[in-house]
C-alpha cells in the first residue's frame, strides 16, 4: 500500500512536471522582434558662401565739390564700410557698387531679409520692395531729413534690388547693387547736422 | 512466540488499514485555437518618403521595403539643416493574441557614436527616430498594447539633418536600426 502510494505521488508529479514544461515552452514563443533597418545614409559635401566680393566708389555727383566729399568704400568678412561722406547742398550724391557673389554655394539662396538702419537719433521713412521672404523686412530707401539712403539694382536709383532675390546653388554668379548716399532735400541745412551709423542689413537664408 | 505473532500481524493489520488513497481527477483540458502574428503591414511592400525641408539639393529619401518582420529603407541623403525624410509604416496584430510593446532598442550605425534615448538617436548631423505622428513631434514608447485580431498602430520613422551647419566632406552613417520587441500581453 505504502509503495503504491508512492507510485501514485511520483506519476502526479512527473504529470505536474510535464505540464509546467508545456506551458513553458508556449509562453517562450510568444513574441515576435520587429526590425527597422535605416540603410546608408549619407551627407554629401554642402557649400554656403554668400558674400560681398566686391566694391567700388563710381561717381560724385553734384553741381560743384564744395560741401561734397565722398568717403572711400571697402569690405571685409562680409561688412561693407564707408568712410566719413559730407553732402551739404541739393544734388550732392555719392555713389557706390557692391558685388555679391554666391562663390560655388552648393545650395540655392534667397534673400531673407533687406533692413535699413535709420542714423541715431534720426527718424526716416521707408520704402519696401517684395523679393525678400514672406513676412520679413525688405526695405531699399530711407529717407532721413535731407538725406536719402538707397540701395539699387541700377546707377540711376529708380529700381529697388530685385535680382538680390536669389542665388542658385551650383554656379558661381555674382549680382551688383548702388549704394546711393544723396542731398535730396530742397535746401541746405543751416548749421552743422551728423548722421551716425545708418546702414542697410542683407541677409541670405538657404533655399 | 504465540503471542509475538499475533502481535505483530496485529501491528500489520493496523498498519494495512491506515491508508488513504489520493486522487486528483482532471475534467476535460480544453486549447483553443490561437494564432500569434505580429508584424508590420505589408501589404504594400514598399514605401515612399514625404520629403522635407528647403531645396532638394543634397536630398534623396530612399524606399523602404516592408516585409511581416523587417523593413529596410534603401540609399537616402540628407545634407543640409532641415532636410527630412519620413516614412509611414504600420505594425498589426492579426493574431487572436494581445501584445505589448516590450522594447525599443535603437542601434547606431557602425563606427558612429550616438546620443540614443528610447526611440530616437542623435548621431553628428543626423538624428533618426520613430514616433507615433507625422511630424515627429511624439516618440514612440514602450508598454503600449495592441489589441488582438485588429489592433494597429502606425508608426513613423523619420531620419533628419538636424546638425546647424554645413558637411565639408561626404560622410555615410551605415547599420543604423530600431528593433521593436513584442511580448504576449
């Protein structure tokens, strides 16, 4: 009696110890590994090198140099500076060309943004033009008391710098504009009057 | 010697009679039927990208190919800051069977060190994640269930130059991959 109730407790246990097994094994199969694999992935060499790479003073113009003495112009890491300008009577213009060049960029430009700084402690009015990005600054002509700022895509300063708008990527091509700095009021001032740091912002974004 | 005799066939009587026979009766053990099938949507083997980002110079997305288990994005470049591909994906259970999202594990690619944080990985210029929408905004995360028979979950996976400035020389990043671990429920 005694040896078969041992028989019976070992074949309930080798029963228990089957049935463990089995669950075991199923539960182990149940999962599945999903794989993303991304593959090569590459970034080819880019260039971004919009820059000024040129400019000149061309012309003084006006009825006669008294009161009139345009200052020199030059560039450098992408900052165009002109030196102390005097204009003191109608028609005294001073005259300037930039050159931008996009040199071999590899990616497409476009005008961001033009603004135009009005001197310190002046007040000025504005002239806009649409090249820039949507939304954003884009003025070509201030006008600060007597004194008219413009920067133009012809000599003459009638039309604003439309062919800033972009650079394609890929080409090297170079765009000039006319920094005009002119007397446009209808008399001269009667005392002394310095306009400090006016200036004009360019700015390119990748497109 | 008598006596002895019958005391120890008595002891053997005894003995005899304390006992107890023990069962334990199974009724019926009954399995139903159940499938287990996890794996991603294929019945459109390949997926195109949505591109973005500015100008398409220096960028390719290449096609995924999606089989149960595996999908495999081909050649794809990315160059310059903004540029994106995105690649819509799906993973069903067409099994009678829940199951749960038990891990992400995203590896980088060869000879690359990343900044891994659960589905996503920042690797140089590029970082590569899988989220839960279109835009990128939300990572995909561990634990969730998916129902059995009809349960679906679309996923993204998305690679993006996020680096802000320009490459000099080409670089390829190779290997890069997201290992998804589903679990019975």
């Amino acid at each position: 009696m005694k040896r078969n109730n041992k028989k019976i407790m070992y074949k309930i246990i080798i029963v228990l110890i089957i049935v463990s097994s089995i669950l075991s094994v199923v539960f182990a199969a149940l999962s599945t590994t999903l794989t993303v694999n991304v593959g090569n992935l590459t970034q080819i060499a880019t260039k971004w090198n919009i820059s000024v790479s040129s400019t000149s003073a061309i012309n003084n113009y006006g009825s006669s140099g008294t009161g009139r003495d345009c200052g020199t112009i030059s560039t450098s890491n992408n900052v165009v500076t002109v030196t102390a300008t005097t204009l003191s009577k109608p028609g005294d213009l001073c005259e300037y060309s930039i050159t931008f060049t996009n040199g071999n960029s590899t990616m497409n430009a476009k005008l961001d943004s033009l603004t135009a700084t009005a001197p310190s402690g002046n007040t000025c009015t504005y002239t806009t033009f649409s090249s820039c990005t949507s939304g954003n600054t884009c003025q070509y002509k201030m006008v600060c008391g007597n004194i008219t700022y413009t920067l133009s895509s012809n000599e003459s300063g009638t039309s604003a710098p439309t062919n800033l708008a972009s650079f394609t990527g890929g080409t090297t091509t170079s765009k000039t504009v006319y920094l005009r700095v002119e007397f446009t009021g209808s008399s001269p001032s009667e005392s002394a009057i310095t306009q400090t740091n006016p200036k004009f912002t360019v700015v390119y974004a990748q497109n | 010697m008598g006596v002895l005799s019958v005391m120890i066939l008595g002891l053997s009587i005894a003995f005899a009679a304390l006992s107890a026979t023990l069962k334990i009766n199974f009724g019926n053990v009954n399995q139903t039927a159940q499938t287990w099938d996890v794996q991603f949507n294929d019945s459109t083997t390949s997926v195109t990208a949505t591109e973005g980002g500015t100008s398409a110079t220096g960028r390719s997305c290449g096609t995924a190919s999606v089989s149960a288990t595996q999908v495999t994005v081909a050649n794809t470049e990315l160059s310059k800051p903004g540029d994106k591909c995105t690649w819509a994906l799906t993973v069903e259970n067409k099994g009678s069977i829940d199951a749960t999202l038990t891990s992400i594990t995203p590896t980088a690619p060869t000879s690359v060190s990343c900044t891994p944080s659960g589905a996503s990985m920042v690797c140089g210029n590029i970082t590569y994640k899988i989220t839960t929408d279109a835009a990128g905004t939300t990572l995909l995360t561990s634990g969730g269930t998916l129902g059995n028979t009809t349960g679906t979950l679309p996923i993204y996976l998305i690679a993006e130059y996020t680096g802000d400035g320009e490459t000099m020389s080409a670089v390829t990043q190779t290997g890069a991959k997201f290992t998804l671990l589903y679990n019975q429920a």
